[in-house]
C-alpha cells in the first residue's frame, strides 16, 4: 500500500485521510481498490485543485473514515 503524502507535510488531517485510503484498500482489497479509487485519486489530485479532489466521493470517504477513529474493526 502507498500512501501519498508530499514531502514536508506535517498536517493530521492529511495523516489521518490517508489512513482512511488504506482502510478503503484494506475493505475493498487490491483488485478493487486500484481502478476505483487508487488512480481516479491520482488522476484527481493531478489534474484539480484542492476543493475539486477534494469533494470527489471516494476522498470523502477517505477523510470520513480517517477522521472516524484509528481503530480498525
């Protein structure tokens, strides 16, 4: 699992939001994960500004379930 997190960042939040993708990964596994929201994610964060990514569902998702607790079921 590669979470991507830029070089200097020190911000929780963004810890913690890439912890909710590798929860997304853990729940749908790899063959899911990959072509659903691991490159529309890279593509996303690529191409659009902040609030674009953002507001895309499966970052969302990521930021919900990241800031939900660190606690995995």
């Amino acid at each position: 699992m590669v979470i991507g997190i830029g070089r200097g960042e020190t911000r929780l939040s963004t810890v913690r939001h890439e912890y909710g993708h590798y929860k997304q990964q853990r729940l749908m596994g790899l063959l899911l994960y990959t072509p659903i929201v691991a490159i529309p994610s890279l593509i996303s964060a690529t191409n659009n500004t902040g609030s674009v990514h953002s507001n895309k569902w499966y970052e969302k998702w990521a930021t919900n379930w990241g800031d939900n607790g660190w606690i995995w079921w």
